[in-house]
C-alpha cells in the first residue's frame, strides 16, 4: 500500500527516511545506482513532509531536482554542509517556514558540532515551525538520528532527554512531530523518555501496512526486527494510517532502511 497524496489541506502524509549515505562502500547498491530507485520511492509514497537521516548536500539536492515540488532545509552535524544532514523536505506551495533552526545532542545543544557522552560522531536535530498556506495550520517538525554504536545506550538516553526538554520549551498547545532514527527498539530507555510527551503513529492503528522492523538488512529485503525508525506527535493530529514502506525495483532498494509513512488528519 503506498499512500495518495493529500487532497485536503487538512491531510498530512508524514515520511521518515534514513536514505543512506553515499558510501563508497556499498558496491551495487552505491548512491548512484540506487538513486532513482529513492526518488521514484518518495514520488510514490507522495509526503508532504520527510525527515531524513544520513542525508549528505549532494543527495538533498538531488532529489529536489528531480522532485521540484519540495524544498529541503538542514545544515550537516559539522555544522556546514560537508557531513550528515537532517534534511527535511517539504512541499513548497503548501507550506512556509515560519522558522526553524537546530541543536545538538549534546550538553552544549546551542554549539555546531559538540559532542558528549563519548559518542563517535556529532549527532542533532534540525527543526522547523510550518504553516499551510491554506488552512494557516501551524505544527513544530523535528527530525533526528542518534548514535549508532551498541557502547552508546547512554547517548541515545541522554539524546532523547535533550529534545524532551527542547519540547517542554515549546507552546503548551503546540503541535509536534518528531521524526527520526532513534536507533533504539521500541521497549528501550529513549523510547520511554520520549513517548511520555509524545505519542507514536504506529501504536494503536488497527491494521498498520507493512512489516514491524524497519532495518532492509544488506539492502536485501530482509527485514531486521526492531523498529527503530518512529514518527511521534503530540497535539492537534491523529493518525489514522502508518505503513512501512517496502518499495524496491526489480530487486533493487533504495536504502538499507525501511521508511515509514504515517498519515495525520490535522485538527
């Protein structure tokens, strides 16, 4: 099941989509070769707005080249545009940036690049506050990735701390979405900080589409069990649809992960 796209202003089709970054690495499955696969993933699942994650300059440009109808905002984790982004994509005519910004996980979240409890790499959030165009609807979108490594459990806890107090700051009745690869299973410490303010899409929805594990081991097709890719609200949406997106081409994925699409009514 691929989801249509909105066709009232009170829709919102909602992506999150670790892309996978152009490594060198990945032989066949390299960035170039998998590409359109990605672009030909995101036309058909039709988002009105997409967190990514592992996201680089060149990738982000690219799929709003050959998908115009979105602009993307984000700078990389080193705080320019050499590394990681946290692109976040959106339709250009439907939405404005209100404002927006980023922070990192760490205990210095205001300084670019800063780094704490002995992660390997800078990890963030960029965010932005959006208006429909029509409706005037306003709603905070967040997205992140946090640290990967088995060793970094209290990272991942301390990370999920960070953005619940960024969140507290906002307006009481504000909404939020939060997206992301929180590279933590859905009974795991982070999940359990995170979900006391916010809800997840998934959770509840009678028939989900798609498989639960969001990892595409290998790029092969197999999924991995844990859900590690989530998209969590709080306010004035409720999902009424959530799939996890298995497209692929002739054998061919678009990324080693699973996207996942979830489908709001805005109130």
């Amino acid at each position: 099941m691929i989801f249509c796209a909105a066709a009232f202003s009170s829709d919102l089709n909602v992506m999150s989509f670790n892309v996978r970054y152009p490594a060198s690495g990945d032989g066949e499955n390299r960035w170039e070769f998998r590409r359109d696969t990605l672009v030909e993933c995101i036309r058909q699942s039709a988002p009105d707005i997409m967190g990514t994650q592992e996201l680089f300059h060149l990738q982000g440009e690219y799929i709003v080249e050959k998908l115009p109808q979105y602009q993307w905002i984000g700078i990389s984790r080193r705080g320019d545009q050499t590394d990681e982004h946290m692109g976040i994509f959106y339709l250009k005519d439907r939405f404005t940036v209100v404002e927006s910004g980023n922070f990192w996980l760490s205990e210095t979240p205001a300084v670019a690049g800063s780094m704490s409890w002995n992660v390997s790499l800078p990890r963030m959030v960029t965010w932005a506050l959006f208006e429909d165009r029509t409706s005037k609807k306003r709603f905070y979108f967040a997205n992140t990735h946090f640290a990967h490594r088995r060793e970094d459990a209290t990272a991942r806890l301390e990370s999920a701390r960070v953005i619940d107090r960024w969140i507290e700051k906002l307006p009481k009745d504000s909404t939020v979405i939060l997206t992301g690869d929180f590279n933590s299973p859905v009974d795991s410490d982070p999940y359990q900080t995170l979900t006391k303010n916010l809800k997840d899409s998934r959770t509840g929805l009678k028939d989900p589409a798609g498989e639960i594990g969001t990892i595409n081991s290998n790029f092969s097709g197999k999924h991995s069990k844990p859900r590690i890719d989530w998209i969590l609200y709080r306010g004035k949406v409720k999902p009424d649809r959530f799939e996890t997106v298995l497209f692929h081409q002739n054998g061919r994925y678009p990324s080693d992960h699973f996207p996942v699409v979830a489908h709001f009514r805005l109130d």
